[in-house]
C-alpha cells in the first residue's frame, strides 16, 4: 500500500475538497483511489471517515462504502460505488469530484456531500471521545494505491508526477474546513498543510498555488509515477534466501547429522545468531544462573523421559548446538508466521478484539503478577494439513496490545515445516508483534548455551492413545538481582566475556528436561513489560486451519473427559511467586480455563488423582473430523458467499440495471446495511434539513412526479444499492440502466447498517438538524472541473427507499481480495511510530493534523489503467486515535479492474477499530446509513478527466454534526414515518456529502470516546495505489506529476476544514496541510495556491507509477 498526501493537522468539523477525477489502470489485485480523509485518535483509538474516488478496490478491515453497517445512505441519486465519468484525460479536459465531509452541530453526524448532494452520514454513535465524537484533528487529502508485492505498482491520479501541473497531475483543490460554527470558511494558508508520500521515488505530493487560468484555489497535487522498475525474479528471490541463510547459519565448528535427516552445527557460543541483536552488542554471556532451583529438576513420576542428542553427536566447550536452518524452514517460517499464534495476540488485547479466524485455542490461565512457571507438557503428534499446526506451550507474558511482551516454549507440528513431527519451538516479543521476536533461532535475541539440546530439535517417541505417555518438561523463570557485594559475582571467566553467572541480570530462562537451554536476556525488555516479573502463565494448546479445511486434532484429538492415557494435559504446573524463590503449585481456582470452540476443544482442571501427578489441566479435541463433524459444519466458499449476499442486499423496491451490467436497488432507508450494526440498534435517519415549507413542497411533488435528475452510471458486473426514504411497501424492478447496473430500491428501514448490533433501535435522520450552507459546491464545477451526472432518465427511487447497488458474488470474491490488500495509508497514520508495512504500497497525500470536525473536497477525477492486481485511489480520510483505536472514515474514487472493470467509482470505508475488527468497504457490512435515493455507494463515475481537456471532480464532505441541548428547537421534529424523521438534534453522526447529495452517515454510536465520538484528528487527502513488487506501478491521479498543474495532473481542491462542531468550513492556512509521498520518485504531491484554473488553493498530487518495491 502507498499513498502520497496532503495532510491538515488541526482542529476541524469538517472539510470541502474537489478531488480530480482519474482512472488510473489497475490489475485484478490493485487498486487507486483519491479521497479526503477526516480522522481524530491515534494507534486503536484512530477513527477516520473518508471519501472519493476508487479505481477498483478492497480492504483489508473497515469498510468500504455500504459493505458493512456504519454509514447511513440518504441520498436517491449518489449511490455509494457508482462509477465516475466522465474521467480526465492527460492534457486534456479535466473532471473532479467536489467531497465535502462535515459534523453536523446538532445531532454531530458526520455527513457526506458529492457534487452538492448530500449522500449520507456517519451516525455519531460510531466514534468515541477520543475519536471523531467532537471533531476531527486531521483532513488529508491525497491518493492510495495497492499492488501486490509481485506486480508492478499501479498509477496513483493521474499517473503523473505533480511537477505537470493541471491537466497532467491529479490535484484535489477547493480545499475548506468547517470551523466549530458549521461555517465552510476558507482553506488556510498551504504553509499549514504537510505533504506526505509513503514512497516517494513513485509517487509524489506538491503544494501549488492557484492560478486563475488553471487550478481554482491552492492545489495539492499527488500525483502518482513510478520512474523505473526493479524486476523480482526467481533467480532474485534464491539469492534472498541464500543471503538469509549465510545471515542466519553461522559457521560450524563441528556438525552431525541425525537419524531424521537434520543437520546440528556446533558453533563458537559468540557468535551464534543472538549477539546480531543491538541491544546485546556488549552481553556477556551466563553459562548459567546465579543459582540453579532445585525445582527445576524433571520430578515427573508419569510421563517417559525422552533421549537428547543420538549416540555419537557431542559438541565441544565453548560452544553450542544449533539445528541448521534451510531453505524450506526459512519459507515455511514466513509462512508460520503470517498465519501468527493468535492467542497470544487475543490476551494482549485488553478488549479481546482479535480476529481469531482459522485459530481456536484450548487453554488454563493464571493471571497474578509471578516470576516464572513449570509445567509438563504431554506428548502427541496430531495429523495436519500442509496449511495447518497443532501445537501446545506454556506461556509467559505481560503488558497489552502494542506493549504486549511474552516468551513461550513448547512443541508444534506443521507439516510443512517439520514433515508433520513433533518439534521444540518458542517464541517472543517485546511490542506486541509489531517488529521484534520471532520463531526459534531465526532471529537475534535468544542465547543458547546448552551443548545438548538445539531448538526445533525432533521430540521422540510422543504418547499413544491409551498406551505409554512421554512429557516435555519446561520451566521459565527469571533469576533474582544480587547485591553488589554478592559472592555471585565472584566468577571465573573461562572464556572472553564469558561467565558462568551474573548475579545482575534478571534474565528470563528456559530449562528443557532440567537441562538450562539458554536465556532471552532482560535487555530485551521494558520497564511495563517483562523486565521485571509476569502477569500471565497460561497452558494449553493451539490449533490453525483455513476455513475451507476440516479443523485438525489438538492435543491427542480426544476430550478431556476421557482422562489419562487418552487426553492431552499439562501437570506439575507451578508458579513462582516471589522472584528467586521457590516454585508452588497455585490453588486450583486461580487457573481459569478457557475456550475459544468448545464445541470442538475442551479445557478442564483436574485435581491430584494417583493417575496425573499433580494437578492437571486436561485439553484438546478431535476438530472437524469424522467424530466431531455433527458438532461444527463448514460451510462451501459458494455457501458462505450465498450467506453474505443475502446479508447484504436487502429486499429491492425497485432495481435498474446499467448498461456496465451494474445493478442499483431502491431499498427502504430503514433497511440498508448499516443498521445492522450494534451501534446503530435505535439509530434515527437524519435527512438534511432545509425549510420545512420547502421539504414539504418537495414531499408533496414526489408523490407525483418522481426525480428526473438523472445519474451515468458506467460499470459493468457490479450491482448498486439506492436509498431514499418512503412508506412504498411493493417491489419494483426498474429499467437496467444504460452501463448494465441494476440499481434497488429498497426500503430504507431494511438497509443492511440496520444489521449492526448498535444499531438495532436507531432512528434514522433522513438529513442532518442543518445543513451547512458550505456543503454546497458554491464555484460550480462548470467554471472549471465539470460536475458528474447521477442517474439516467426513467431511474428514480420511490419515498421512503434508498437506491443501492445490488452486491454481486464477484463483488464479494473482489471485496475479499481488496480486503487483504488494504489501505495501508490509514494503517500507516494510525500508528504513532508509523512502523506499518507498506510493501507494494504508494501514496501522495496532503494531511491536516489537528482537531476539526469534519472536511470538505472536490476529488480531480481520474481513470488510471491498473492491472488485475492493482489499485489506484484518491480519497479523502477523517480520523483519530492510533493503532487498534484508530478511527476512521473515508470517501473518495478508486479504480480496481476486478471490482469494477477498470472504471472509476465512488466508495467510502470505515473502521472503528484500526482495521481490526469493525468497519468495510461501501455497504458491505452494517454500519453507514444510506438515506440518498439518488447516489449509491459504488457508481461509476463518468466521464472523467482528460490529460489537457475537460476536467471532472467529485465533490465530497464529511462532517459531525452538532449535538443540540434538549430543549432546542431542533428536537422539535415531525415523524414522518415510523423510526423515521428530518433531523435528530442529539446524535453527532459523521455524514457524507457528495455533489451536494446527503448521502448518508455514520452513527455516532459507531465510535468510542478516544475515537470519533467527538472530533477528528486528522484529514487527509490525496492518492494511494498497490501494485505487487513484480509488477510496475501503476498510474496515481492523472499519471502525472503534480508539476504539470491543472488539466494534467491530479489535484484536490476546495480543500476546507470544519474547526468547530457545528461551525463552517474554512481553508486552512497552506502550511497545516503537509504534503507527504512514500515513493517521491515515482508520485508527489505539492500544494499550489488558488487560481482562476483550480478553484481556491488545490493540492496536487500523483505520478506515472512504472516502479517495482
């Protein structure tokens, strides 16, 4: 994922942007997008809401447009995914999208406005108080692009560098900001603003001027390039390995080779692996502890003991055994480790909001503060998968999420890795995965000392059901501080920097068969982790299996009531109370079992019997397997498919189909996806408020004579939702459109946001308690970027419904795959040490980093070519908070072949969770709340812009609503219909305007406090593409540089910020808009002031793409 931006970092409630409109080509697995961002929170409390336009595209958490609950569609005209034409042409005439984002003052939704139509809104209720509950505190502005690390990346806008300027360069212009009046003011000086590219040798952002024979208004330009290529071959990726492997095998004294085919090194205890470790560049290393705990010693009276190194294998001193890693272990490792021990990633977060699929876990756990742990591990060997493991440890830990630190020890079989036999493994971290520890020796940090017992070496023989049982004993424990003059440290040191003991260190152990194996030293860890003692032991095992597999055996495969010699279990547990002490076995009920699939793996303790020495914790299962296959079914891909398209395409009033082969549904408002969600349970539809003479004289009308505005929706093999609100309680199937999409109108109470759990009792706002004057895109896009048409003569909702695309099963395939691609930009600002990885990732975006409550933008219009594994995206992004807080929303246009064929669409996505568990793409999940029945999520956008022609934007906001006191006259509202009204003064939501169009919202009880409950943190905009590494990039925006200016690059603009809840949106100063480009080689973006050819100050942005990771 890469991303070039422009980013605005200050308090807001809103933003306008004209983001110029693209299709940049992208692959099957590629995407890119320009979008505006507002976001609030950092780390897991970031919360974003972000819009634009999207060239082709999927996501790896959050959700994009309406497909999952969240956003609440209004609008009859904008759905969400509609595809964007027309789109610009390098030099020629040049499209965008007005987007404005904006908080609501009264009920705080933050709502979404395209080309002036106000689309729809984020409920309040989706953020929190940390997030984008009161505001944002970051507009970004810009383009995302995604490719797969073995594709060239894909162009980002227009595919040009910013310096080409207009008609080259995608821009986003029209930059303003809501300020805590609910005032659109204008956008601030571009010295306020900071460019940001991930990957700046593709893509790039730049800040320009406007000029009035060019680029309305200062522009960022992120235009997306990538100069030069770097091919990844085969013969490329050996070399890799042999270079690991030359890292990683050290140079062998001595080396054997065992009955099973492995190959032992006896290497100088120097140099193994461990002292590579910064953080033990001066170690001296402790041959053993201060003082050896006679607890340590295997006291088991049950289980067999196992034989060590074979006849014949004995290293000398001064060294130590290591299993020599290869080739296989190296790729099988990687393949280990993407599939992670997710249990351990479980405990560490303190709101167990980990994705635990494919994983189940059966386990004992004692959580009270101890130094160290024993325990007996008994011995099996299930039958796995070439894609599955079956393990069991104990483990260590302490600390939550990203300070989350443990060490664990124990026996896996994975096929792959091990030819499906029982082996010795650990593991660690100190930041809970993020970037340290790994699995056995294949990284710095543990120190081996023991000349017996290599890690990874084969356990043998394992137990038999109902026949002899072997046990793998293993203690850690950290050792005790000695006091200066202690006699400890009274040592002879037989070899340099060598010690058999140091009374100072307080390093953790592990002890194998009473053997000291080695140590992970205490360097390695954190005053708020285990530097100083443990809060959790836990026992047990973990099985893994893609979903498409029957579960594997755990433990021995049976239940724990069968007992000895037929369950797994773990005895002698003991615990270290006091650090130095002596080991004890803890009371019964301080171990809590614990089971992630009872129905398939039980966890039971049983007390001190004749037969367990000790008290035992009993585990394990036989999985999905003939004795186990009434207790769990695994559904076909095909069924689960059928499931989530019944989920997620709700009964259809009425349905077009566009000559692309897109389906559009008229829906019931009440019924869309977003009220699916649990936030959203008693959620109220807001529609934008305008005088009530003038909606009842608009109502009156639409009984007689249906909207004739019309929508080119130009897609081919998606199906679109529309929503608009109505009491029509029949079916009606409506013409297929002219580009193939069958549009739905469905009841707006029967969306899928009402799926979502919190908004089981929501009331829907049919239109925020006011509409800002500022979400009107007053510079009317004809001047410069053209505005889009909606929907096609003879398509028009009903009352009462919402207008959807009508999801398809390639959506879902699609869907997946974008899913697992990502939006690494908004991964990449929501954690505070932006460790995330951007492999195959470009962006160019211009970001806003500081409290506001809503953004505004009209997104320049492109359609990059991109390849099927690519995407490129411009977007606008609200957010807040940081890693699993991190909360956001966002709304912009996206090319991504297999989704959409290579056509430019509207799509918007969210999460409340950084990714983790919450929040999609469009409407496939509940959540956003769709009132338009004029602007599905997802339509095409056409025509776009032209290299040196017409120019096409799409407009978009995104803001909060203002919450009212009781007593205002706001909560003065006639119902209309049941659940059903104009406005709810008391919500916040974040809505989504788009060409003016109230599309919908995000519930405000969608976030928390530390997200977007109550403002947003950042806004960005901009481009981001993905391209795999094999492949070039491809084009960002335009595919030009940001340097051509307007009509040939990629440009935001109309860029404005919403300071103050409820207040208007204004131009931030240029300098709080910061331009930002990973690849600025390849995509840049850069601001430019207002002109009288990019409306207000304008952030170009974009690249040619061309570069290979």
């Amino acid at each position: 994922m890469v991303f070039a931006t422009t980013e605005y970092r200050y308090y807001n409630f809103g933003a306008k942007v004209n983001l110029s409109i693209w299709e940049p080509e992208v692959s099957p697995t590629q995407f890119s997008s320009e979008s505006l961002l507002m976001a609030d929170g950092s780390k897991e409390q970031f919360q974003g809401i972000r819009a634009g336009w999207i060239a082709d595209g999927f996501i790896k958490t959050g959700c994009y447009n309406l497909l999952c609950p969240g956003f609440v569609q209004v609008s009859k005209r904008i759905p969400l995914d509609i595809l964007l034409q027309h789109v610009s042409t390098y030099g020629g005439e040049i499209f965008d999208v007005g987007i404005s984002i904006y908080k609501e003052g009264n009920t705080r939704n933050w709502w979404l406005v395209v080309y002036d139509e106000k689309v729809g809104y984020w409920p309040n209720s989706l953020f929190t108080q940390a997030g984008l509950a009161h505001g944002a505190s970051l507009l970004s502005y810009g383009g995302e692009v995604y490719s797969p690390v073995n594709e060239k990346a894909t162009s980002m806008g227009s595919g040009h560098f910013p310096s080409e300027g207009y008609k080259k360069a995608a821009y986003v212009n029209g930059l303003r900001v809501v300020n805590n009046h609910g005032d659109l003011v204008f956008w601030k000086p571009l010295f306020h603003v900071t460019l940001f590219s991930s990957n700046p040798n593709c893509y790039k952002v730049k800040k320009k001027r406007g000029r009035h024979s060019e680029v309305w208004e200062e522009a960022v330009a992120l235009i997306l390039v990538a100069e030069g290529h770097r091919k990844i071959l085969l013969e490329e990726d050996e070399k890799e390995l042999e270079r690991l492997l030359n890292y990683i095998n050290k140079p062998a004294i001595k080396s054997f080779q065992t009955e099973h085919g492995d190959i032992l090194d006896c290497i100088d205890i120097h140099k193994q692996l461990a002292f590579d470790h910064p953080l033990l560049k001066n170690h001296t290393i402790q041959l053993r502890p201060t003082t050896i705990p006679k607890w340590t010693i295997n006291n088991s009276q049950k289980g067999g003991s196992l034989p060590f190194l074979q006849d014949g294998i004995s290293c000398p001193n001064g060294t130590v055994v290591v299993k020599r890693t290869t080739h296989e272990d190296l790729i099988q490792a990687q393949r280990l480790k993407s599939m992670g021990f997710n249990y351990a990633r479980y405990v560490s977060s303190e709101g167990t909001n980990i994705d635990l699929t494919g994983f189940h876990f059966s386990v004992g756990e004692y959580k009270y503060t101890h130094y160290g742990a024993k325990g007996n591990l008994n011995l099996w060997e299930p039958e796995v998968s070439p894609t599955q493991f079956s393990a069991a440890s104990m483990l260590i830990a302490k600390g939550a999420k990203e300070k989350f630190q443990c060490i664990r020890a124990g026996w896996i079989v994975y096929q792959w890795l091990n030819r499906n036999h029982t082996r010795l493994y650990t593991y660690w971290t100190a930041d809970g995965f993020t970037k340290t520890g790994c699995y056995n020796l294949l990284c710095p940090g543990f120190v081996q000392v023991s000349t017996k017992i290599p890690l990874g070496f084969l356990l043998q023989p394992v137990s038999t059901y109902g026949g002899q049982q072997y046990e793998l004993e293993i203690s850690i424990y950290e050792v005790a501080l000695a006091s200066s003059n202690s006699d400890h440290l009274k040592v002879y040191v037989p070899y340099q920097n060598l010690s058999p003991h140091d009374g100072k260190t307080e390093d953790w152990w592990l002890v194998v068969f009473g053997e000291h194996v080695g140590y992970w030293p205490n360097s390695l860890f954190t005053e708020g982790g285990l530097s100083h003692g443990a809060s959790l032991a836990s026992y047990g095992g973990e099985v893994y299996s893609p979903l498409n597999e029957k579960t594997p055996s755990m433990g021995s495969g049976h239940f724990p009531s069968e007992g000895y010699h037929k369950a797994a279990y773990v005895n002698g547990i003991e615990v270290v109370y006091d650090i130095g002490g002596t080991a004890s076995r803890p009371p019964l009920y301080t171990i809590k079992t614990s089971s992630s699939t009872p129905n398939c793996y039980i966890s039971e303790m049983k007390p001190n019997t004749p037969e367990v020495w000790l008290d035992a914790l009993f585990y394990g299962g036989p999985g999905v397997n003939e004795a186990a296959q009434d207790r769990r079914a695994i559904l076909s891909e095909e069924e689960k498919k059928k499931m989530q398209l019944k989920a997620i395409n709700k009964p259809a009033i009425k349905s077009f189909k566009t000559e692309n082969g897109d389906i559009f549904d008229c829906i019931d408002i009440h019924k869309q996806l977003a009220f699916d969600h649990p936030l959203l349970k008693n959620h109220s539809v807001q529609l934008p408020r305008v005088t009530e003479k003038y909606y009842w004289k608009r109502m009156k009308k639409s009984w007689r004579d249906y909207s004739t505005i019309s929508i080119n929706l130009q897609s081919r093999a998606s199906r679109f939702w529309l929503v608009y609100a109505t009491r029509i309680t029949f079916i009606f199937r409506l013409p297929q459109t002219e580009h193939g999409d069958i549009l739905d109108c469905i009841y707006i109470h029967k969306q899928l946001a009402f799926d979502h759990p919190l908004l089981n009792n929501h009331t829907i706002q049919l239109r925020p308690t006011t509409i800002p004057k500022w979400t009107i895109n007053n510079h009317n896009n004809s001047q410069k970027g053209g505005s889009l048409p909606f929907l096609q003569d003879g398509i028009s909702c009903p009352n009462g419904t919402v207008a959807v695309k009508r999801t398809t099963h390639e959506d879902l395939i699609q869907d997946q795959r974008l899913k697992s691609m990502g939006f690494n930009y908004a991964k990449y600002v929501s954690s505070e040490s932006r460790n995330i990885d951007l492999t195959g990732f470009h962006f160019a975006v211009g970001e806003y980093k500081y409290h506001h409550y809503g953004a505004k933008g009209n997104l320049n219009v492109w359609e990059p070519e991109v390849s099927p594994t690519q995407f490129s995206a411009a977007s606008m992004l609200i957010a807040k908070g940081a890693i699993e807080d991190f909360q956001c929303v966002r709304a912009g246009w996206i090319v991504y072949q297999w989704l959409n064929r290579n056509h430019t669409r509207l799509y918007t996505y969210w999460t409340a969770d950084g990714f983790t568990k919450t929040g999609c793409y469009n409407l496939l999940c509940p959540g956003f709340v769709q009132v338009s029945t004029k602007i599905p999520l997802g339509f095409l956008l056409q025509p776009v812009s032209t290299y040196g022609g017409q120019q096409y934007e799409l407009g978009i906001s995104i803001y909060k609503v203002a919450l009212a006191s009781s007593n205002s006259d706001h909560l003065k509202v006639y119902v209309l219909y049941q659940n059903l009204r104009l406005h709810d003064g008391k919500t916040g939501d974040w809505w989504l305007v788009v060409f003016e169009e109230h599309v919908g919202y995000w519930p405000n009880s969608l976030f928390t406090e530390g997200g977007l409950s109550h403002v947003a943190t950042l806004a960005s905009y901009g481009g981001e593409v993905y391209s795999p590494l094999k492949e070039k990039t491809p084009s960002m925006g335009s595919g030009h540089f940001p340097s051509e200016g307007y009509t040939k690059a990629a440009y935001v603009n109309g860029i404005e910020v919403v300071d103050d809840i409820g207040g208007t949106a204004s131009r931030p100063p240029m300098f709080t808009v910061k331009t930002s480009s990973s690849t600025p080689k390849c995509y840049k973006s850069e601001k430019k002031p207002g002109t009288l050819e990019v409306w207000y100050d304008a952030f170009f942005y974009g690249g040619p793409g061309g570069c290979t990771s």
